[in-house]
C-alpha cells in the first residue's frame, strides 16, 4: 500500500471510530432524532454540491423507491436508534457491539444463497458470536435490554445496507447514492426534529453534532472512496476491524468510560470471528469484491 493509501486508511479508523463518542456527549442533552437529523442535515449541505457539480445526484434519485430502502436500512434507522441506545450504553459498548455487523452480514448472505455457510464461516460466527455473548452478559444491565434491541435493529440494517446497494443501486455513482440518501433521511427526521427542537444550545453537544455531520459524514464518505480508488473496495473494508478499537480508546480515554471485563474478553473475539467469518476462500482471491 502507498504511503496515500496508508494515511488514507489510518484516517478512515479514526473518523469512523469517533462518531460514537460525540453521539454519546450529543444525547446528553440533546434528543436523538435532533443529533440524527442535524448530521444527516449538515452532510447533505457539504455533498450537495459536488454531487450537483458531477451531475451524479439525478441518476440516484431515479432509482429512489431502492435508494429510500437503503436510507432506512443504513441510515434512518441506524443513526436514531444508536442515539437512544447511547443514552444508556457507554460509547465503547456501542461501538463494540456494531463490530459485530459483518457477522451477520454473513447470516444474511448465506440465507439468501449468496455464500455457502462452510466451516470457516460457522467457526468465525461461534467465535464472534461468543464475543457479543461475552460483552452483553458481562456489561449490560438487564434494565437496559430496550437499548440492546436497538443496537441489534441497527447491526442488521448496517448489514442490509451494502447488500441492497450490491443487488440493486450498483451501477450508480456512490457520490450520488450517499448524497440522496442524507437527503431523504434529514427529510424523514425533520418533522420530528423540529418538535424535539433543545431549547438551549450548549457547546460540547452542538459542536459533536456539528462534527458528526462533517467530519463523521460528509469527510469521511469522500475520504473513503478515496481509500477504494487508492486500495480498492476489498482492502478498504478492513477499516471494520479498528473502528471499534477506536471507538473503545477514545470511550476510555476521553469520556471516562470503564474498561470492562467484557470489553477485555468480548472485543477481541469479535474481531477474530469477523476476520475468519469474511475472509475469502483462496480459490475465491482473484475475483474482486463488490464496491
């Protein structure tokens, strides 16, 4: 990899692993459907342009019956209710448990007949798997169950996410695609936001909405198609594997969350069981992945 391409990744690990220690100081004070709607509100105002400069935003929103499926798959849903789970979960939790996406990213895929459940895939379901088993019994109270079923809502829509862009938005431009989803998103919260409106605007929320509309969004979209036209979409992918070790360093660090027994033993077996779950079979290398 070149020295862009590392620095390019590297930056990926750390955008996409801050977003949720910002929602966490965000839904302190503020609303989830609030923190929802200013990021999806203010990555769309960045995106809008340069989609509008492309001309790559009309393909999308001809598509738009699939491109709102995908908005509330990947975005809608996922962005609310991590917010409210963020209300009662630490960041670190949070983040750690999102790692478990590919797992059953891998679920899917094999039920709907895209991908053969081998062995190698079922030993890296048992393991990760065990590591969602170990983070939830060790670190989550049984109060905070409704929390952990939005968290579980939110892993399958992340996972659905890229397959309906495989199976059915493929050939539009990403740019596109992304840009018309924050917009259909922001659309669906506004009403919502408006009657959640804070009324008082102190700085350490408004300023982690603000980040994570640019930074966490609009940033790092460009950043990572930039990441794939450096590595490609197969290698690009590996920024699932420190993301969460991120998002528990910053959690730790920054927010004065513990470092629990169950982050200890949970962790590293979700990403052990992601690695061995996804990694392709060798007769499969050559073949390039969908973006």
């Amino acid at each position: 990899m070149s020295k862009r391409g590392w620095l390019l990744f590297l930056g990926m690990g750390v955008i996409w692993g801050v977003p949720y220690a910002m929602i966490r100081v965000a839904v302190r004070e503020f609303d989830p459907v609030f923190v929802a709607f200013g990021r999806t509100f203010l990555g769309a105002l960045v995106l809008l342009p340069v989609a509008l400069y492309l001309k790559v935003l009309a393909p999308a929103l001809r598509q738009w019956r699939w491109l709102l499926v995908y908005t509330l798959a990947e975005i809608t849903g996922p962005w609310l209710l991590i917010g409210h789970a963020e209300t009662k979960l630490t960041s670190s939790t949070v983040g750690l448990l999102i790692a478990a996406v590919p797992l059953i990213a891998i679920v899917i895929t094999t039920r709907m007949g895209h991908e053969g459940l081998d062995m190698r895939r079922i030993l890296g379901l048992v393991i990760g798997f065990a590591g969602v088993a170990a983070l939830v019994g060790l670190d989550v109270d049984v109060s905070n169950l409704g929390a952990m079923a939005a968290i579980g809502v939110s892993v399958i829509g992340y996972a659905l996410g890229p397959i309906i862009v495989v199976r059915k938005l493929t050939d539009l431009p990403p740019i596109g695609v992304v840009t018309g989803s924050l917009i259909f998103a922001a659309a669906l919260y506004l009403p919502f936001a408006v009657w959640r409106m804070p009324s008082h605007f102190s700085a350490a929320p408004t300023w982690s909405v603000i980040g994570l509309g640019l930074v966490c969004t609009a940033l790092a979209f460009v950043v990572f198609f930039a990441l794939i036209g450096e590595v490609g979409p197969s290698r690009a992918t590996v920024i699932t594997y420190i993301n969460p070790a991120v998002a528990l360093l910053i959690g730790v660090s920054l927010l004065d969350e513990p470092l629990t027994a169950g982050m200890a033993i949970g962790f590293p077996l979700v990403i052990v069981g992601s690695i061995i779950g996804t990694a392709r079979a060798k007769a499969e290398a050559k073949e390039p992945a969908p973006v």
